[in-house]
C-alpha cells in the first residue's frame, strides 16, 4: 500500500493500482480511501474502495485529460442485458436512498447515459438520413 | 448533435450526456433522469414500429424500456419521505 495519495499522475500510471490510496470527491466532499479495483462499467471506469463504495474515473484526483469513455457500440448485448439482469435484481434486494456511492446508483448512473447515447444517436441518424 | 468541428468524440459525448443531466446524477434526480431517458426510447421505438423494421432493436428497445419502468418504480418506492408538515 502507498503511505500517501498521489495526486498528480500521468496516463503511464493510470489507473492506480489496488491497495493505493486515491483521493477523490465523494457524494459528501473531498476524501481519500483505499482503492480495491477498477471495473469498467458501459461508458466509464469506475473505481471500487475497500469500503465497498463505487466512484466514477472523473471524480479521482489526478484523472487524465480527456478521459478514455467507451462507445456505445462497444457494449454487446450480452454485457448490456447482464447489466439490465444486475440492477433489477439490487433494486428487488434493496437499496440505500441516502447512500449516493453504493454500487446500485453507480451502475444505474452509467447505465442512463448508456441508453441514452444508444437511442439518442439512432433518432440522430434518422433525422440526418431524413434530411 | 456535433457543435464544433475541434470537438473531440470524447468531448462531444461528454457535452451531451452532461446536458442531459447524466453524468453526475443526484440521488433526488434519478426517477426525473429515468422519466428522461423512457422517453427517447420510447421516441426510438415508435420510430422502428412505424416503419416496420428492425425486429431485434425493437425487442432490445421494448426490453430496455420495460427494465427502465421497473427501475423507475423501485426508485419512487424507494425515494426518502420528505420530513412531516409541522402544520
């Protein structure tokens, strides 16, 4: 484990890697924690802490410019309807209103923007194939 | 949707997806975002219905719909109580 946040990094040591302390702006300010994992989700990465708290790439101190975001395309309809599959089932098992990291609105966040992106570019291309 | 021509792809995704309120989406906001995004699926779908094409989207697009609405109703059953009138 690192003995301190490191708070510039470059794009050669992106991501940290785990067991490294990151700071980061959580739902309720600025914090450091321990980081367990990175996982990409639909569109960006996310980074899981030790505590079990989900926050995205573009909250973690450090983070290079321009971010590396997926396209939509790239998610397959396997990934796509496992992740339908996983949030209904956390949202049948619970969820914590109050607690904006849990990993349920995590998932839920990128999976809006997801679909958003997914339909929203396809009424595009029909409004420029139209004109 | 492109609105400069120096705008990189990640940029140009980044602007539309912040404009439409779903980068950083609050806890109080996500039945609203939800609402938003039925919408344009819902948009898509009359779209593939009308012209009678695209059978798999429009299963794929009638599925994501149908896991949007159970969302949406676990997230209103699950939103905070708002503190009693002390009226």
């Amino acid at each position: 484990m690192q003995s301190r946040a490191k708070q510039l990094r470059s794009e050669a040591n992106w991501p940290p890697e785990k067991g490294e302390d990151i700071s980061f702006t959580s739902s309720t300010g600025p914090e450091t924690a321990i980081l367990k994992k990175v996982r990409w989700g639909l569109v960006w990465r996310d980074f899981i802490l030790e505590d079990g708290r989900v926050i995205p790439e573009h909250r973690i101190s450090g983070c290079p410019q321009p971010q590396v975001w997926r396209k939509f395309d790239e998610v397959s309809d396997n990934e796509r309807e496992e992740c339908e599959e996983r949030l209904l089932s956390m949202a049948g098992s619970g969820m914590d209103p109050r607690t904006r990291d849990q990993s349920f609105w995590a998932e839920l966040n990128q999976y809006l923007a997801y679909t958003y992106l997914r339909f929203k570019r396809a009424e595009c291309k029909v409004q420029d194939t139209e004109r | 949707m492109s609105r400069s021509d120096d705008e990189t792809e990640e940029q140009q995704v980044w602007r539309v997806l912040s404009e439409a309120g779903l980068v950083e989406i609050r806890l109080d906001e996500f039945a609203e975002r939800i609402a938003d995004v039925k919408r344009i699926v819902i948009v898509r779908l009359r779209e593939l219905l009308d012209f009678d094409t695209g059978i798999e989207e429009r299963e794929s697009a009638a599925y994501s719909l149908g896991t949007l609405k159970r969302l949406e109703l676990k997230v209103l059953a699950n939103a905070p109580k708002p503190p009693p009138d002390p009226s």
